[in-house]
C-alpha cells in the first residue's frame, strides 16, 4: 500500500515545519533557492504534496546539508 500523499498549503507546510509561512513561500521560489521546495500552483495558489517522494526527497536533502550534527547523526 502506497503511503498517503497530503495536499496542504503554505501555513500547513510552515506549521509541520515549525518555520514561518513567509520562509515557506520564499523557499518554494526557484529564484530565490537552487534546491527549492517542491510545489504546484492550483491558480494563484501554491500547494504542497506532503508525503510525495519529491517532497520526501526534498527534507532529506534538507535534513544532509542543514549543519554538522545532523550529518554525524544520520550516517549509517
């Protein structure tokens, strides 16, 4: 069984992130990052498939790169 995918927007991603919803919104612009957050646009608003393997993808890059302790503490 494939795990559920969530469709949620910015405040919930920002809220499951415990970050602003602003830094949300910033991050999912590929003009302001060169690993944005992954997104779709349903008209003017973005939407974020919690869940999905981009998005899983996406928080495990995040989650590589961010500092030196979560490096030492994520390595097989």
């Amino acid at each position: 069984m494939a795990p559920a995918i969530e469709i949620i927007d910015a405040a919930e991603m920002a809220a499951r992130l415990k970050v602003k919803e602003s830094w949300v919104v910033e991050e999912s612009k590929p003009s302001r990052t060169s690993d944005p957050i992954p997104v779709f646009r349903l008209g003017k608003h973005r939407r974020y498939r919690w869940g999905s393997p981009e998005m899983n993808a996406w928080l495990w890059r995040r989650l590589k790169e961010s500092s030196p302790y979560n490096r030492a503490t994520t390595r097989g």
